[in-house]
C-alpha cells in the first residue's frame, strides 16, 4: 500500500490493538503510526549498527504526504552514508538548549505541587530531587534508558524495589511532561525493567512468637526503636520513621500527626502506651532537629529528615531473626488482628489505624465524627501490655498475665 491521503483515512486498529505501523511498499522504512484515538504521525524507520532506530517526521494532519515522502527519503539518504539521523536531531536539541535535568525538575514540581495532594506531592519530591539528584547534572536530551536503567537500580539497592519503582514511576511522568513541553523527544524510561516481582503478602499475620523473636533481634538503633514503635502502635512506616518532636506531646502523651503525613490527609492521634512512651523518652533530642530518628543531610537543614536506609536495615534483622519472610507492613496487619483477638472493638481498631472504611466509610462517617479517643488509649495500653508478656516471655515484672477483656465493656 501507498502512503496517500486517501489511503491513510481508510486505515483502521484491529480489534485489541492500541497502536499500529503501516509502512509504505514504495519507499521501505516511511511509514505512519496509527494510534488509539485517531492519532495519525509519519515516521521513518532503520536499521544503523545491528540496531533499528526509529524517528518522528510530524503529524499526517498538517504534513502533506508527499512532503513526508520527501523528508523520510532525505533521511534515509543520509543513513546510506553512513549518519544517524535520530542521533543528529538528539545532538542538534542539546546544543540549542543547555537544559539540566536538575534545572528542570524544579519546574514540574511546582506545577505538580497544586495538582497532588500533600502527601504525593512529597513523595514525589523525594524521588525527583533526592533519589534522581545524580541525573540532576546532565542534559536532558542525553538521558537514554541505560542511565535510567543504572540509577534505578542503585535506588532499589539502597532503598528496595518498591522505591525503586515509585522513582521509575516520578521519571516516567516527568518525562511524558518534558516532551510535551519540547524539551526532549523520547521517554528514557519507557522499556527499563521493574524491579518488585509484585508478590505483596495481604495476609501475613505474624505469630505471637515471631513477634517476639523480631523484637528480641533488633538492633539498639534507629532502626530498631523505629520498628518497636511500629510494633506498638501499628502506625505506618513513614509516619514513624520521619516522626517528628513537634508531632509529640510526653505529658499527655499522644503522637500528632497533621494531614500532610497521613495517607488519608486526616489529622490522626496516636496515644502512646507506657512501653511506647519509654521508647521515646529515651531518645536524645538534638540542637536544631525536629526529627526524631534518622541523620542530617549534608546541606545541614532538615528538609529531607528522617529515617533512610530500610532495605539494609531489614535486611540485616532478617539474618538475625530467623522467621519465614515477612514485611514492615505485615506488622500494622498483625497489630489489627491481636488487638482484635484481645476483644478490641471493630471501630476503635479502625480509628487507631486512621482508617476511613467499615465504621466510618461513606454516609456514616459523614456524622460520625468521633475520634474514639479514649477508646484508642485504652486498646493500645492493652496491646502495650500484650507486648510486653511476649517479649517477658510471658510474665511481666510484677508476675501478673495479661488478661482478654472486651475494650468495649471497659468504655461503656
């Protein structure tokens, strides 16, 4: 077939498929991409050192065929001797523009600052401006996959595969935004491989015993008390390991959490049993930090506080405590279930996970406003105690067992 006007128009998807490569009979190698939704772009296609390479000529829209023909037959002329049209364009768009990836990455978090709620925002931020920052000195037009492909890789090294892909995830939409904005023409991320197998545990509930063989192996540091605190107040593991002193009250003593760190942009309070409290008061406060774990960052602020390094951190307590896999967040799922085997009310156990479904989804939770305050108190000291036989082995200081009680009898 033809590459002419009429022809183009007549060319349809088959069923199922998004997008389709027509190429001309005359002329080997033009031809014109017909994608979902109608669009219809001319491109040129060939083959330079083993590998094929493909570029865009325009839309079919407002290029003339014939005039496609032309440029495409141009181009192929050149490959003929022995030159990379493809590689000429990148070469010609770095030149004209001295663009940084670093320089640019301040602009499209600004523009998505209004468009994300809190929380995606900051994740977002995290993952362009620290996890990419050794991208940030290099041209835009120069980033090809193998350098996308290298720094995920080193990002699921120091932080674990999920990050890694939440940070391929932030490129690839930054991307897709840069070419839109003509400052690159392809997407460097597209074809790079994931790097979590998706296999996620939504039932792994932790035994008694293991909980107490992973309390027992960890460590006397960040991590470790990190881990504890998770254990006690099946909190999440951001909201804990950036957890900040201002977000503290030890008189009271509750953790405050504002929207901005909650998943659901809820305020959220935390009572803090008196084994949770003791893990606290033993923390040093530091001259100029607000965060509790985790170190400064070279730039001396504490604009990227707290904790790093949880991929080698669970690592290392996997050697020490050896149970079947598990994961951080199966320890919020464990502290669910215990909490409501001690007869802990369906409700409270929501409110203490600052969860927004069951008891207070849809209508209900229009006018249901409680916080469930002193309920929460209540179950979370009754977890604390629980804890604590476990890690005692069974027997607190004072010689006395934990006893089952329903919440709810005590509140009533």
């Amino acid at each position: 077939m033809k590459l002419t006007k009429p022809n183009i128009e007549r060319l349809t998807l088959a069923r199922g498929k998004s997008e389709a490569i027509f190429f001309d009979d005359d002329m080997p190698g033009f031809g014109l991409r017909l994608r979902e939704g109608g669009s219809r772009t001319f491109i040129v296609q060939y083959a330079l050192g083993g590998r094929q390479r493909r570029m865009t000529i325009g839309a079919a829209k407002i290029l003339d065929p014939k005039k496609a023909r032309q440029t495409a037959g141009n181009l192929l002329a050149k490959v003929r001797l022995g030159h990379d049209p493809a590689a000429d364009r990148a070469e010609a768009r770095v030149r004209a523009s001295d663009e940084l990836l670093g320089d640019v990455v301040g602009r499209f978090l600004a523009r998505q600052e209004g468009r994300l709620r809190p929380r995606s925002y900051v994740d977002a931020k995290r993952y362009l401006a620290q996890y990419s920052k050794p991208l940030h000195s290099l041209h835009l037009a120069r980033i090809n996959r193998a350098t996308v492909a290298a720094r995920l890789g080193k990002i699921a090294d120091e932080h674990g595969p999920v990050s890694a892909d939440r940070a391929r995830a932030a490129l690839s939409s930054f991307f897709t935004w840069a070419i839109g904005e003509g400052l690159c023409d392809m997407n460097p991320v597209i074809g790079t491989n994931k790097h979590f197998d998706g296999a996620k545990s939504r039932d792994r509930v932790l035994a008694d015993r293991e909980l107490a063989l992973i309390w027992r192996a960890l460590p006397d540091s960040d991590y470790g008390e990190i881990v504890k605190l998770l254990i006690l107040t099946g909190q999440r593991r951001e909201e804990i390991g950036a957890l900040q002193w201002s977000e503290v009250d030890l008189e009271e003593p509750v953790i405050t959490l504002p929207p901005a760190r909650t998943k659901n942009c809820r305020p959220h309070e935390v009572p803090l049993s008196k084994l949770a409290l003791e893990i606290l008061k033993s923390r040093p406060a530091r001259a100029g930090r607000d965060s509790i774990f985790g170190h400064r960052p070279r730039s001396g602020n504490d604009r990227q506080s707290g904790f790093q390094g949880w991929s080698k951190s669970k690592a290392a307590l996997d050697k020490q405590a050896t149970i079947s896999p598990w994961r951080l967040h199966d320890v919020r799922r464990t502290v669910a279930t215990r909490m409501a085997e001690l007869g802990v009310q369906p409700h409270v156990i929501e409110a203490v996970l600052n969860h927004i479904s069951g008891h207070k989804a849809g209508v209900a939770g229009v006018y249901n406003r409680s916080s469930y305050a002193a309920e929460k108190r209540a179950a979370l000291e009754l977890w604390g105690k629980h804890v604590q036989l476990l890690i005692d082995g069974g027997k607190h200081g004072d010689g006395q067992r934990v006893v089952k009680f329903p919440v709810r009898a005590v509140m009533d």
